[in-house]
C-alpha cells in the first residue's frame, strides 16, 4: 500500500524538535550510529506517516459497513469525545516512555543494547508526533474549547507523574526496566494499536500501520535481551539473573494490564467503531501472551542449564517443574520464572487494593500483604515514591478510610505539574528566517 509522509505545520515541528533536544539528546548519536546497527532498515524520520488504501468502512460495532469519519465534525460527539481521549492518552504515553527510559539510558551493558533503545525511544518520538498530527491536521474545535496549539502544549507539557496512564509515571530504577517494559508495556502498546486499526475515523485507521511495524521492533528490543539474559543466567553469570527479571515482571505486569481500562468497560468503543474487542477480552489475551513469553524465556534457560535438551524435552520438563514444583535434571523449579496472578498488586480495575498475592492468594492483613510485596518486588523500586503512594493507599482502603474505587482515582499522585517544560510552549512560536536570512530566535522555547 501506497503511505503517504507529512509533517507538522513548522511551529509544532519545532516544538517537537525542542522537545526531543531535552528529552532525548543522543538523538544524533543514534543517526550517526544507524547504518552501522541497522544497515538495512532506512533512516529514521521524523514525520507523520499515513497509509493509504485502507478499509473505507466501518469494521464493527452498531454502523459497522457504513462510511468511516474522515474528518472531526462526521463524527457523533460521543465518539469525538472517547477518539480525542484516546488520542490524548496515547500521545502522552509516547513522550513518557522517552522520559522513564532516558534516565537509566546510559547504564546499558552493551551499545547494542543501548542502541536499540535509543531507537526505540525515537521511535516513540515519531508516534507521539504522529498523535499531534491527528490533533493538528484536523480540525477538532467543533469537539473541545482547546485550540491545536493548547492541546499541543497541554501534551508537552506532561512530565513522569502527570502522564494519563500509571504505567508512564513510573521512574525506572536499573536498565533491567528499560528491558522489561518493552517486553511488557510496548506489547499492551501493540495491542492497542491493532485495535485502533480498525477505528471508525479513518486518519486513525491510517496511523497504525507504521506505528505498528515499528511496535514489532519496541517488543525485540524486549524479549531478545530478556533471552540472552535467561541463558547467561542458567550458565552462572550474575549479571542479571532469573530473580531480577521476575522482580521486574511483577512490578510491570499489574501496570500493563491496568492500561486496557478497567475489566467491566469497553463497550461504548465497540459499539462506535472505535475498536473490536473490550477490555476484559484484550486483557486476557494479553496476560496469554505475556506468559508464551515467559515460557520461551524458561525453555531457554533449560536447555543453557541442561546440555543437549531439544526443544521438545525442555516443554515436558518445563510442564513437569510447573506441576510438581520440585526438582528435576538438576534444576529446581524455584529458579524458573512464573506468571504474577491477574489480581497481583493490582491498583486499578475490579481487583483495585484486594490484597491479592502472586499466587492468586488472598490477605485480609495491610501488614501482611505489604511483607509480601517486598518479597516479589525490586527493592530499588520499594524504596521509591511510587510504592509508597501505592502502599499509603492500600493503608487507608485496608482501614475502610477510603474506598477501592476513590484509592483507584487517587493513583499516582500528581506531584509534577505541566508546564514545566519551556519547549512546549514554542507551539505558540515559528522559528522563521529574517530578512538577511538568520534564524530568529523561538520565543517562550
């Protein structure tokens, strides 16, 4: 299919531009890099990329087979209202993965490993512009009182702790994060995006094609070093080892199933055209997903740990560890990583503060269940404020001070505000060229 490349009006280019110089400054060290780790993909762009031809009519719901949106005002003000949401949220998110990854950026083992990140985190760039290109490209006044260039700012704006979702206000501790969430979060990211192929505004529709190939990436640079990681493991290097993956599972696991929404909704998407599944549906496939993933991670560190086992006999070993729970060819089923139960330290959604523990046990104790988070958490991350918002919370749902659905609302606490960042605010601004031909300088950037 033919795709179409395009760029924001030159003041929010610039923005993003602005943006990218303080959110992401090895930016040119990955170009420079590029031809050498990824000599045969093209160069990385930043621009807006929409692909045509694809379906012209609605793929489900209550119009299904009827004309897609192609502009704002076709659309009933229910659907302008949850696709302008979405688009919100998924552009907030694309520019808050850049700020959680950039701070423990530098302290990958390998350049490969900090390369495919960087590329990575361009790529999110290009997403999150690619959201503002939906925002500015069409004309959504009919929908909000926002203007394109306060929405814009708004969405510059936002920093770890002010992002729409829980997941992206989240710093990162290690690199083992910056691994792990793309393991876990880009695959909820992949989910996403395959759903929203198919919305009934056809410039969304038309967005997710590239995003979505690029999105395949983001997954590798998961799992591929997650795999390295489990043999190196089995082979006694202590580098990263099977604890440390698991620690980090849990912690991004009950985040990343908390992004499709809470269990009971999704309806009103699927009823508009928006998307095809609810959430409790792309929820539970997710959670399958993750835990084929978790198992291609066991069998790798099985057939590291015991020589010469095929692929077939480390899936019967496995399946025999799993259900006898003990040991067997030397290798004891406590050093295997498992799947979290779904309800596990979950802070949103029907489970929201149930005390539910990793096995799919229950505590009636706040005490007790926070002795058992510690135990299945990273402890750089227990020592952090994320935890401690979460654990403070817990405390007052536990004592019947506050109820699960109000601790829901209250997670995370707010504690950077937008604005902060200067560079947003050059959406108001064009860098233009005087007469003599110098640069005049970005006002409020």
């Amino acid at each position: 299919m033919a795709v179409s490349e395009v760029k924001l009006p030159k003041n929010f280019h610039q923005a993003v531009e602005d943006w990218r110089d303080t959110f992401l400054p090895d930016y040119q060290f990955l170009l420079d890099s590029w031809e050498k780790h990824f000599p045969k993909e093209p160069m990385f762009k930043l621009c807006a990329y929409r692909e045509m031809g694809v379906c012209a009519n609605i793929e489900c719901g209550a119009k299904e087979g009827q004309p897609k949106a192609t502009k704002p005002s076709e659309l009933d003000e229910d659907q302008a209202q949850h696709l302008l949401g979405a688009i919100r949220a998924q552009a907030s998110t694309e520019f808050g993965s850049i700020q959680q990854h950039r701070l423990t950026l530098a302290r990958a083992q390998s350049e490969e490993e900090q390369v495919w990140v960087l590329r990575m985190m361009a790529e999110e760039l290009r997403h999150g512009y690619q959201m503002l290109h939906l925002l500015v490209d069409d004309d959504w006044t009919c929908q909000t009182q926002q203007s394109s260039a306060d929405m814009v700012e708004e969405i510059l704006s936002m920093q770890t702790g002010s992002h729409v979702l829980g997941a992206f206000n989240i710093d990162f501790d290690s690199f083992v994060d910056n691994i792990v969430f793309c393991a876990l979060i880009d695959r909820v990211g992949k989910y996403q995006l395959a759903m929203q192929k198919v919305s009934a505004y056809k410039p969304m529709a038309e967005s997710m094609p590239q995003m979505l190939r690029e999105e395949a990436f983001h997954l590798a640079t998961g799992v591929v070093p997650m795999r390295r990681w489990a043999t190196q493991a089995a082979e006694g290097e202590v580098y990263v080892t099977m604890e440390m993956m698991q620690k980090a599972i849990n912690k991004w696991l009950p985040r990343g199933l908390e992004m499709f929404g809470d269990e009971r909704g999704g309806g009103s998407n699927v009823r508009m055209g928006l998307k095809p599944m609810k959430n409790a549906e792309a929820q539970a496939d997710y959670y399958q997903e993750v835990a084929k993933v978790v198992d291609d991670l066991n069998i790798r560190y099985l057939r590291a740990k015991v020589k010469d086992l095929s692929i077939g006999e480390a899936r019967e070993l496995l399946a025999n560890l799993e259900r006898g729970r003990g040991k067997a060819k030397g290798v004891d089923h406590a050093e295997l990583l498992r799947m979290p139960d779904r309800d596990f330290f979950r802070r949103r959604g029907v489970p929201a503060f149930t005390m539910v523990g990793f096995e799919g046990e229950t505590y009636d104790l706040y005490q007790d269940y926070v002795q058992h988070l510690r135990k299945h958490l990273p402890e750089s991350y227990l020592a952090g404020r994320d935890f401690r918002d979460y654990a403070e919370t817990l405390k007052k749902v536990a004592a019947g001070e506050m109820t699960a659905e109000d601790g829901a609302r209250k997670m995370p606490e707010l504690r950077r505000v937008g604005g902060s960042c200067p560079c947003s605010k050059s959406v108001r601004w064009v860098r233009g060229e005087s007469e003599e031909g110098t640069k005049l300088p970005v006002m409020g950037g």
